[in-house]
C-alpha cells in the first residue's frame, strides 16, 4: 500500500511564508545579479588592459589561469541567475494557483520553487570558491613579487 504524503497546506497558504520567500527571493536575484556585473566588468576591463599592453602575463599558463577561471565563473553565475529567475517565477505560480484554491498544484509548485532556489544557493557557493581560488592564485603572485 502507497502512503499518501502528508502535505502541510496551512503553513504555505495561511502564514507569511509566501511573502517572505517573495522578498528573499527578490534580495538573491539580486545578488547574482550584482556578482554577474562585477565579473562582467572584470572581464571587460582585463580585455582592455590586454589590447593595451598594460596588463601582461608571466606565461601560457598564467593566462589560461585566468580565462578558465573566468569562463568557469561566468557559466556558473549563468546557472544560478536562470535558477534563480526560474524560481521566481514558479514562486508567483505558486501564489497564484493557491489563491485560485487550486492547493495541491499551488504546493507542487511551491516545492519546485524551494527546489530551484536551493540548487541555486549551491551553484552560487561553487562560484564563491572558485573566485576564492582565483583570488588565492593573485595573491600568491604578489607575494611571489617580494619587491618590498
């Protein structure tokens, strides 16, 4: 015999999760958001100090360093960004298949949701650590400078 799942519609339908979750969903959007334009503008601005001649590298692998992590980093802000709108979108589904009184879709949809946000927080903390590690390499080359 299958067991039913238990679902707990009052908590989602009558408390203020729904609100809540609008407003940290909105405040993650935006943080990747953010990060996006800060590596895009890292990026731009390695370019342009590239064609210049102001920026050089010690050699090939240095500089393949440098792209691989940029293009991990970029893949991964991508992922999270569409993670995260996704949820987004399936969190106003969700309110508003439960304000139609449609509550096990409402529930299904708000589980997807939860979902979506979640494999975007964890998407999100690999593209920390890769930036950390990227930040690690920078600094082990200024202290391998040891002009001062």
């Amino acid at each position: 015999m299958i067991k039913m799942i238990n679902f707990n519609f009052d908590l989602v339908s009558s408390t203020s999760l729904l609100g809540n979750m609008f407003f940290a969903s909105t405040i993650f959007i935006t943080l990747v958001i953010a990060r996006y334009a800060t590596l895009a503008k890292l990026i731009r601005d390695s370019r342009g100090a590239i064609e210049n001649g102001d920026l050089k590298f010690n050699d090939r692998n240095e500089y393949l360093f440098h792209i691989q992590h940029y293009e991990k980093r970029l893949r991964l802000l991508k992922t999270t960004l569409y993670l995260a709108l996704f949820g987004g979108v399936a969190l106003c589904a969700s309110m508003f298949f439960l304000l139609l009184h449609f509550d096990l879709i409402g529930l299904f949809i708000f589980g997807l949701h939860l979902i979506l946000i979640l494999s975007g927080l964890v998407s999100l903390v690999i593209e920390l650590a890769v930036s950390f590690e990227a930040l690690t390499e920078h600094l082990d080359i200024l202290k391998s400078w040891n002009k001062f």
